[in-house]
C-alpha cells in the first residue's frame, strides 16, 4: 500500500505493508445540506436557543430608544444621537483559520434590518496573544466592502475592564471596546482544540479579547488529565473560559465547522452555549475516528502548507495522534516546518530543557504562551518515540527530544525495524482535523 501525506508544498509517500494497516483516517463521509454563505445564512435564519439576531437587535433599538425618550423627556433637554447601542462583534485573527469575509456580511445584513446603523458596528479581531494586524491584512479578512463599512480594531490587552476572577483564579479582564458594548456577537470556527476540549463559542471571549495574565492563569491547566480534546464537561480549562464568559455576557454567535479545506460545511448561530453545543455535535460527526485499540506506529501530517510552515503549528497534528499510538510506539510526524519552531518562547523553553520532564515541571510552576507548546510535545515523549521528517537541521531535531529521519520511508522503514513485522499502523493525512478516539 502507498500512503500519501502532505509535506510542505509537495507531497511524502510511504509503502507500507497493507495488512498491516488498521486504519487510514479521513473524515467521515457526510452529505453537507449547505456549504459557505448559504450555511451561515441558514443558520442566522433558524438560531439555537434564541430568537433571530434581527429581533434581538431590534429589541435593544428599542430599549435605548424608551431610554433616551424618557430621559428627555424627564430633562427637557434633547438627547444626544450618540445615545444609541453599541455593537461589537468580535472574530478571530489572521492566524486562525476563520473564514471572517463568508460570515461577517450576512451578519451585518441582520444588524441592518433591525435598523442598526454601521457606524454603530465596531468589529474586534480578538488576538489572544498574538500580533497585531496591519490594515490591509483587516481588509483581507472582512472582505473590502465590510472593512469599507464598518469601523475594524485590534483587541488591546493594555486597556482593559474587570469582570472579577473565576473560582478557579483567572482574572476576567475584557478589552474595554467589547466590554462596554451594549450588544456582543462571537464569531467563530469550531475544531477540536488539544486542551480546551473545543474551539468555538465562549473561546472568543476569553482568551480572544482577554490579557495575557488571564490566558495564562487559564493556560496553566493544560496538564490536568481532563484537559483533552474533544472534552468539555469536567474539562478545567473550557469550564474556566465558559465562566469567564458567562460573567461577561455573549448575546449571540455564529460558529461554522470547516473542511479540510478550510471550506464552510456548517454553521450554527445563536445562544452561546447550544449553538457552541451544536456546532460541536456536528464536528463530532465529521472527525472524531474510533479505533479499536492504539498502534504501534502512527504516520500523521497537517496535509502540507501552510499548516506545517513551523513545528509550533505542526503540534497540533502531533497531538492528534498521540490518541492512537500504544505506550512505547512511534509517531511518525511529517511536517516540512520551513520557518523552524515558529515562537521565540516555543524555541527558548524548548532549547533550554535538558530532559522532556524538566518541560512539565516548568510549565506546571510558571506557565507561559509559546511554553505550553514545548511540554505538549513533551506530554507525548512520556509514552512514545517521536520520529520528525522535515526540513529542520538533523542536530538541532535530536537537541529538542526527537529523532530526525530524511524522509517518510526512512522514518517508517526505522520504525517498523523497532517494533516487529506485526506492528500495527494507523495513518492520519490530515492530522490535524481527524481525532482518534479509542472505543
């Protein structure tokens, strides 16, 4: 049998013994009712858990007009037009893969037929921990007719408003544009997410407009055993951001599930939490693969580029694939990684480690955005080999715990020697989206 995996802008083939393989994970095959503009459409019309987002909208117009009307008429005096509600909706940034420029339009179509006023509208590209945006990336992710009618910001973590803190301890400190609206919309992508259980929903919230002590204080339960993908009841750290979130307030969101493609398959819209809920139900359908019991070698990609440009976001497909592998087996990453490890922190707790344990302990004791990706892979070092087929210095692969091979049949060849003619396989092409979920 000849495997292909997707590596950089090209492809890596394996052959491997076909009785051999358990399994070769794709998602599920699925009859999509509606893709793209026509989902999300679909989903603003038959929202889950609340009325339309026009009709929300339109009763808090309302509200404020008797508001403004009964102070004026209380003061004599007229009412400023600033007297009007505020709507933010928040989205995700360029480094997630949110198609913003698909949802955003049919949102604001909605605003607008409650009479919603664009300069009203103020949308958040809520960056977590990550950079800033330039304005014509802003241009490129709405679309030029969304970023030409409505006033487009950057979260700022540096001007913020407490909500309090969580029992759990994390500060809900909000952007002060998101936290003084008067009207709060999430968007969102939902995929598995490898310690928040899911992505989506309140997730935009916090950590997506909070500060990076929040996102830290939340962050740091990623070692506890419960904070797995595709986990969410008893999961620390998504019960943490939905409290965080609940204290806030979200008044709707639209969620969308992708293809591999990065395609809109999906959407839901509504309540924060059943809409949350549904999208995830139905990622659930799509990616989450049940084996009967791990491998003994796991050959896992993202599917090439741009996903595995750098060893930060070709973890995620590690992670992945940490569910199917037996304790002692070998996972077999492909990744071109072209930019290295992709975070200066994720280089510098990953370079200064002289054990994959010492990487527990430091994330443990003061954890750090950049870090948690360095003991995530030392999370899968306590119960495999890590064989890494990239374009990445050989010396500088062995200096961070794992055994570099020049090619995916080398590395396949390597390890079907280690463990023996019957060695059972599972291949993950699209590691990264495809969940492996033991029965």
């Amino acid at each position: 049998m000849i495997l292909e995996f997707g590596y950089g802008k090209g492809i890596q083939t394996v052959e491997v013994p076909d009785a051999n393989v358990k399994t070769v994970m794709l998602s599920n095959e699925m009859e999509h009712l509606r893709r793209g503009v026509d989902a999300v459409k679909y989903a603003l019309e038959h929202p889950a858990g609340t009325p339309r987002l026009k009709e929300l909208a339109a009763a808090k117009m309302a509200e404020f007009a008797a508001k403004s009307g009964s102070a004026a008429a209380g003061s004599g005096i007229s009412v400023s037009a600033n007297a009007a509600p505020r709507f933010v909706i928040i989205t995700s940034d360029i480094s997630r893969p949110l198609p913003s420029c698909d949802v955003l339009p049919s949102v604001l179509d909605e605003l607008s037929s409650a009479g919603v006023k664009d300069e009203q509208i103020t949308v958040v590209f809520g960056l977590g921990s990550h950079r800033g945006h330039t304005p014509e990336e802003m241009k490129r992710l709405v679309g030029e007719d969304v970023y030409a009618r409505v006033k487009c910001v950057d979260s700022d973590p540096n001007d913020c408003v407490s909500f309090g803190t969580t029992k759990r301890g994390t500060p809900v400190d909000i952007t002060r544009i998101v936290a003084e609206a008067d009207f709060r919309i999430a968007l969102g992508n939902v995929e598995f997410h490898y310690f928040a259980g899911y992505s989506g929903g309140y997730k935009a919230l916090m950590p997506g407009v909070s500060t990076p002590a929040a996102i830290q204080a939340n962050h740091s339960m990623m070692v506890r055993e419960e904070a797995r993908a595709a986990s969410l009841e008893g999961n620390p750290i998504r019960e943490d951001i939905e409290e965080a979130g609940a204290m806030v307030g979200l008044d709707f969101i639209v969620n969308v599930v992708l293809d591999e493609h990065k395609k809109i398959v999906y959407a839901a819209a509504g309540h924060p939490g059943t809409a949350h809920r549904d999208a995830c139900r139905y990622l659930d359908r799509m990616y989450i693969k049940p084996v009967e019991e791990p491998a003994d070698i796991v050959i896992v990609s993202q599917g090439g580029a741009p996903k595995d440009v750098n060893l930060y976001q070709t973890q995620k497909a590690l992670d992945n694939a940490s569910h199917a592998v037996k304790k002692g087996g070998t996972v077999i990453l492909i990744g071109a990684c072209p930019e290295g490890l992709g975070n200066k922190v994720f280089e510098e707790w990953i370079r200064a480690a002289e054990k994959p344990e010492d990487l527990l302990t430091r994330v443990r004791e003061n954890f750090k955005l950049g870090g948690h990706k360095a003991a995530a892979i030392a999370m899968v070092l306590k119960n495999a080999e890590i064989i890494l087929v990239s374009e990445m210095d050989d010396a500088f692969v062995r200096s961070i715990f794992l055994t570099p091979m020049p090619s995916a049949q080398a590395a396949f060849d390597a390890a079907f020697a280690k463990h023996g003619p019957a060695a059972s396989i599972i291949a993950m092409p699209f590691g990264g989206a495809t969940l492996p979920v033991l029965r």
